[in-house]
C-alpha cells in the first residue's frame, strides 16, 4: 500500500513499574490484526508508537494468528525493554478498527 513503511521501534522504561502506556487491540479471537488503539503523553510509548501502527512482530516474534492474550502476555514479560515491528501509514484499516473495540478483560496499562 503506498505510503506505509514497516518499521522496527524499541520502548524502554525505568522501572518495571512503569506502564509501557499504550492500548493494542485485536487479536485471532477477534478477527483483526493487532493495532494500537491508545497512547498514553508521557508514557514509554510517547512518540514512539503512533495510534493506528498495525504490530506485526513483538521482540522478534511474528504475531499474526495469535491470539489477544498472547500478545499481551509477552509484552508482560518483555521486562524493560519491548520492540515491535509496526506498518505505519495503514489511515484506512486504522479508522475501521477505532469503531470496533474488541472487548478484552485484560487491560492495556501494561505493568
């Protein structure tokens, strides 16, 4: 798709403390691809991740067919450093996926 670029970025925090600040969606159980949906201003993820990236690795580990809790789990142990490959630039899929919220019991304030 023209004018979208894949590009590997890197979070890091202080402290395990420290949420990363960011919201992913998606997942296998809810038929869509993963895509943050929230970033938090001064978070790790502040100007780093970008509201619409669609994640297609975290640390070095293809998501795609995984399911919500999965992605989740490895960013919980990621410790104090997590890298994502994102497809930046992808304004069509993002705005659908901002109008259908996957309704996940787990929280994205990640710890």
């Amino acid at each position: 798709m023209e004018g979208t670029q894949a590009i590997k970025v890197t979070l890091q925090r202080d402290s395990l403390h420290t949420p990363w600040g960011f919201r992913l969606q998606g997942g296998a159980d809810f038929c869509m691809p993963f895509a943050i949906n929230k970033i938090t201003a001064g978070s790790p993820a502040d100007g780093v991740l970008h509201r619409g990236d669609v994640i297609h690795e975290i640390d070095n580990r293809p998501i795609s067919g995984m399911q919500h809790a999965e992605a989740l789990a490895i960013v919980q142990r990621a410790g104090g450093q997590v890298s994502f490959l994102v497809q930046r630039g992808l304004t069509p899929l993002a705005s659908i996926m901002y109008q259908q919220r996957p309704t996940s019991a787990m929280p994205w304030s990640l710890t």
